[in-house]
C-alpha cells in the first residue's frame, strides 16, 4: 500500500475543456515541478504518493492549479469538503470569528463554542447530548478508545477491557487507531500489540463469504473471548477502504449484542457524518444508534476539528481537565462548523446526496457491469463509492492497474486521491454533496475514459 508513486515526468495528453473540467498543459505541469521538489527535499517520504497537482484555489465542485486547469473534484480533499469547498457562508463565518478577534481561548469559555457543542447535541440522537471537541478524527477515536476501557474497568473490573473491533478497518495512524485498526501492516511498527484488542471480519467485504452475525461471536468463542469481558466494539460505520457498509440485519444484532453483554458500541464517523451518505449520520441507515460517535473531516468542510458525542453517564466519567485538549474548540473551527450544519440542515445538501448519489451508484453500476472482469465489487451509497479493481478471474486485488486509472483520471481533469484498501485497488468516489446530476455525469465519463484507454493498453 502507498508504495507505487506518481511519476514526475510530464506528459502531453488530450487537451480537456467541459463544463467542468479543463486540461491545458502536461500533467504534471512542467513549471510546478520545483515547487514539488522543494516538498519533497523538506518533507518525509510518507508525505508524497498523491496526484502531482498543485492545489493553488478551490472553489464548489472544482479545484484549479496557478496554470489554467481545472479538475472536477472527487476527493472532496480526502472526505473533507462536503458543503463544496470555499463556500462564502463558511468563509464568511470564519472572517466574522477573525475580525472579533478571538482565535484561540484554549478551555476558557467562548459563546461559539457553546453554540457548536448545543447544535451538535441537537442534531444526535437523543441521550447523546454532551460533545468533547478535538482537533483530528485519530483524537476523537483515541478518546472514544479510553471511554470505552474506563467504562470496562467502572462495570466489570480489570478484565473487563477487551475491545473489539474489524478486519480491514481504517481508524487513524496513533497508537490505539493503528492498534484497532485492520490492516497488519500498517501496525508492524507497534512491536508489542495490545493482547487484548481482537478482530473480525467485516461482513460486506466481497471476498468474505459468511457475513452472518453467527462468524462475529464464532470468531470470539474461538479466541476464548468471554463476551461479559468486552469493554466496547468499534467499527467504522462503512470501512473507509472500501466504502462496505454492515448489513442492516447485522449491525441491529451487533447493537444488541452489545446491550446483552454491556459492551459499548462505538462508531468510526469521521469519514461517514456530516451528510456524506444522504443522511447526516451513516448510522441512520441502519436504524440503531451508538453509544459513542466519534467524527471529524466534513464537520467543518475546511478546518481540523473533530468531535466525541456520547451520553452523560460516559463522557462525565472524568473529572474538571482530564479530559482535554489544547485546541479544543478553537474558535474559528467552531465557527466553520456551525456554518457547515447550517448549509447541510438548510440548503438541501442531505437531500441533494441521497438524490444525485443514487445516480452517482447507479451510473457506477453501468460501469460495473462493462468491466465485470475488473471490477469485482462496487460499494457504497449516497456521496461515497469504492470501486473495487481486481485481476481478471481472480478475486486478487490489482494496485498497478487500480494507480493507472487514477492517473489518467487526474489527467483527464478528474480530481481523486491515491487508491485506497486491501492492496492499494479501491478507486474511492467522494465528491462534494452540491455536486448535481450533470457533474455526475461527466465525472463518469472521465472515469470511462480512464478505464477505457488503461483497460486497452494492457500491461
């Protein structure tokens, strides 16, 4: 995973010009090369394997390099920009929050952060009405973790802190992300692994072919898990990497699993709130609610905000400052987020991802069934896809072909972030939830384009 790069050597392709896409030099553009260079003499080597394109403005659906192109976004800058970026209702938020000033009052009371902690309360499910706010999703999960763990240990004692959680799941890049996280490895690193967090396969994984709640408690019986000693299971409400969502049969058992067994369920939001998937929790779908909601990324649509909402009986475990953060609702992140709820809850923007996203999926559909031997699975609903490359008649996932795609996407004027997931062969669709029905169409057909000329050229 990450170890195939973009390469640096310009090439000429077919100039672009639609309604929302346009290509007018080689890419990467000749002139940005010093600029990429000096990144990549300052920085580490962890910080390149993305598109070579020079973000110099965005603005909607779009983003523009200083050299006259300008790409249709599907990345949303890695699920971030879910009211479209540079939305004037949110910089002008900021700008009022700039010009008071107050740009930073650490745990001092502010009256925006009161506002954006009562909103956030407001729109969770009910019980769910005390919000801890941070500044990264990896924050908002590492305290979700200590949540879940303090309560093992205030219920059932020491051995009451096994946690759960599944295979091929993404929860950050820290200590305890990396230790629930799925993929062995990304977690080499830790040397000595927590010997009591376990996982289980995820059930919409398409190489999985049980996905009955059944394998969940057969893979604990089989590691000698007693479920009385769960502390919590975590899980992304859809696994990032792929963009699979639980079955609905299966995530209802799992709640009820977790109320038998005192466990406290806990859903991974951070890519999935804030509207990504018609509704403004992926849980919703499902029809239960969680214990803890962790959340980050399109919470504020721009700024490094997350957040931690639970009841009162988890979050108040912890006494006046041992449990903070120096950034805690930084003002003008508070401010972008109450803009971005604002636009998500007003202007349409939920309803616009379950419309327009049925026909992002069903389009994808279409392409699905052009390329059955490429394309082995497609997932996701609303504002987010993963469109799965495997080799022909296998179920063996193909990163080389899976990275030729996204270049030559990215040089057709289509904006995506690196292939994600098991093998580095998931080409993640994500774009801002203004995008309408024409630009879902012409992104497909620069995603058809890709296909076409890389599937037609082989090796």
């Amino acid at each position: 995973m990450g170890e195939i790069l973009f390469s640096m050597v310009p090439e000429t392709v077919e100039k672009v010009e639609t309604e929302y896409r346009r290509i007018v030099t080689p890419i990467p553009v000749p002139e940005s090369l010093p600029l990429i260079e000096t990144l990549q003499q300052y920085e580490p080597l962890s910080m390149r394997g993305q598109p070579l394109v020079v973000w110099d403005r965005a603005e909607g659906v779009n983003v523009y390099d200083p050299f006259g192109n300008k790409w249709l976004d599907m990345s949303s800058g890695v699920l971030v920009a879910n009211v479209g970026h540079g939305r004037i209702e949110v910089r002008n938020a900021m700008m009022d929050q700039l010009e008071k000033p107050l740009l930073h009052n650490y745990l001092f009371p502010s009256a925006v952060r009161a506002d954006l902690v009562k909103k956030l309360a407001e729109v969770a499910p009910a019980g769910l009405n005390k919000v801890l706010l941070l500044t990264t999703g990896s924050e908002a999960i590492e305290c979700a973790l200590k949540l879940a763990r303090t309560w093992g240990l205030k219920k059932g004692g020491k051995k009451k802190n096994i946690l759960i959680a599944f295979e091929n799941a993404f929860h950050g890049r820290t200590l305890g992300t990396q230790s629930v996280g799925g993929f062995p490895e990304l977690k080499e690193w830790i040397v000595n692994p927590d010997p009591d967090i376990y996982h289980v396969p995820f059930p919409s994984d398409f190489r999985c072919e049980d996905r009955s709640f059944a394998l969940f408690e057969k893979t604990l019986q089989t590691r000698g898990i007693d479920p009385d000693d769960v502390a919590g299971v975590i899980s992304e409400t859809y696994q990032g990497g792929s963009a699979g969502f639980f079955p609905e049969t299966y995530a209802r058992t799992l709640r009820t699993w977790c109320d038998d067994h005192g466990a406290l369920l806990i859903f991974d939001e951070v890519q999935s709130s804030f509207g990504r998937t018609g509704k403004f929790f992926a849980f919703e779908h499902y029809g239960i609610t969680p214990d803890i909601i962790a959340c980050g990324k399109g919470i504020s649509s721009c700024m490094p905000l997350s957040a931690v909402i639970a009841g009162p009986e988890i979050m108040d475990m912890y006494g006046p400052g041992s449990m903070t953060s120096t950034h805690t609702g930084n003002p003008v992140c508070c401010a972008a987020a109450l803009a971005t709820i604002r636009l998500l809850l007003d202007d349409g923007l939920l309803e616009n991802a379950a419309v327009v996203g049925q026909r992002l999926g069903n389009e994808l559909e279409k392409l699905k069934h052009d390329y059955p031997g490429i394309i082995g699975a497609l997932h996701g609903r609303g504002m987010v896809y993963g469109i799965h490359i495997v080799k022909p008649g296998s179920m063996e996932p193909d990163g080389e072909l899976t990275h030729r795609i996204v270049d030559r996407a990215v040089k057709r004027g289509l904006m995506l972030f690196a292939p994600v997931g098991t093998g580095g062969a998931t080409i993640k669709i994500c774009p801002p939830l203004m995008l309408d029905a024409a630009g879902v169409d012409d992104a497909v057909l620069a995603i058809r384009e890709a296909f076409a000329y890389e599937t037609n050229r082989g090796g």
